[in-house]
C-alpha cells in the first residue's frame, strides 16, 4: 500500500526503557529531540508478568512536560484504575480488552472524562475487536510483541493486521490513529508504516540510542 505523502508519523518513545533513576532529565531530552507523545507502560505483574509504575509517577512528571501521556494500561481488572490515571495527567487511555468486561462501557468512561480512548490488540487478538467500538475509538495500538517487556523482536505476523485495520480506519468517520508497539527499529519501522501504521511507539530504539533526536529522525523517515 502506498503512503500518503501527507501522513505525518507521530513518534511515541516509552518510558519503559529509559534511566529510571532520572526519569525527569530523560523525559526533558525526548521532548526537545522532537518525541510527539510520551508512552508509559503501565504493568501490574498479573495481566502481564511484569511490575513497572503507577500513576504517582506519571503525576511527577507531568509539571516537567508538556508532551502528551499516551498510557497503555496492562492491568486487570482495568476499570477501577481508570480514573487515577485521568486524574495523574493521562491524555491518551489505551486499554486491552481482554483486562475488564465491558470494553464500550471502559471506552465511554474515558471519552466522558475528555481523554482520548485506546484499544490494543495483543497478537493474537483479531482487528474484530474493535470493529462495533469504533465510534468510541481515538487510537487503535497494534501489539508486534507480546506485552510486558522492552526489548523483544517485532513479530511480522502483525503486518497484515496493520493492513487490515488501515481500511477499516480509512472507512471511519472520524480519525483513529494507528500505533504500532514493540521491537519498533529502523529496520521494522518501514514496513510497519508501508502497511500503513501511522504512529510507532519505540522503547528501546530511541532511549538506547545514544542521539535521541537522530533516533526519532531515523524512525520517522520510514520506507
Ligand atoms: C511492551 C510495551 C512496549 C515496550 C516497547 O509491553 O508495551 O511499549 O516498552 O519496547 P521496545 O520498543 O523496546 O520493544
Ligand atoms: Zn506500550
């Protein structure tokens, strides 16, 4: 599929694989090596076998920025949670909907607060998904990993989802980003966007990179 030369490609670096021990220095550089959002891997050590931080953290950096919180929750069970994330300085909620029972009430939930929804997809969940939520929908995240850890390799099984969901997206009446998740390289970013993935969330290849801006430069160029 050929991309727009008009899609702007919104770059998300996790917070996930940066120096937990300057959190604040480190959100400060992405900023100013021109990151669009700041993602924040939420883990509960239950939905996903890995513990990470809560919304205390997300509450002390959110007067050293002024980048968008994209939050992806892997929690569960995810409504009882969803307010101290809104009230932290979430902008962005996504959410698994296997972590709570009524995925359209969670949705409704977060858009009545102001905030914009998410749906994730893990692997092996099918775009189907999110197919009667849409009108809900401000951002769909593809999982290309398995959640719960930094540093895996992409999984090019996802690539016809991101296809898939680029259609359904493009048939929608109102704009839905499409983010793709995990072992996001100068080497998967390409195909990634050619399958038409608008916005990519990188850990590991921008906090580990040791220019940040030439990192995110080089994700953004695309195929
Ligand atoms: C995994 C997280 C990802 C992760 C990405 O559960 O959702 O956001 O931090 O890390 P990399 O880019 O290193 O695969
Ligand atoms: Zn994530």
């Amino acid at each position: 599929m050929a991309v727009p030369e008009s899609r702007h490609i919104t770059i998300a670096p996790s917070l996930l694989a940066a120096d937990f021990g300057r959190l604040k220095e480190e959100v400060a550089a992405i900023e100013a090596a021109g990151a669009d959002w700041l993602h924040l891997d939420i883990m509960d050590g239950h939905f996903v076998p890995n513990i990470s931080f809560g919304p205390t953290v997300l509450a002390a950096l959110r007067k050293h920025t002024k980048l968008p919180f994209d939050v992806h929750l892997m929690i569960a069970p995810v409504d009882p949670y969803l307010d101290a994330f809104i009230d932290a300085g979430a902008d962005h909620i996504s959410l698994h909907p296997e972590a709570g029972p009524h995925l359209h009430r969670s949705l409704q939930h977060i858009r009545k607060a102001g905030k914009k929804a998410g749906v994730v997809l893990n692997p092996a969940t099918s775009p189907d998904a999110v197919a009667w939520a849409l009108d809900l929908i401000d951002i769909i995240l593809v999982m290309s990993v398995n959640p719960g850890f930094g540093g895996q390799s992409f999984l090019p099984s996802q690539l016809p989802k991101i296809a898939q969901l680029r259609r359904l997206i493009d048939a929608a009446d109102h704009p839905i980003a499409l983010a793709v998740d995990g072992g996001i390289t100068t080497t998967t970013a390409p195909g990634v966007i050619a399958a038409g993935a608008d916005t990519l969330i990188a850990g590991t290849a921008v906090f580990h990179a040791p220019d940040y801006a030439q990192a995110i430069a080089a994700l953004r160029a695309g195929p």
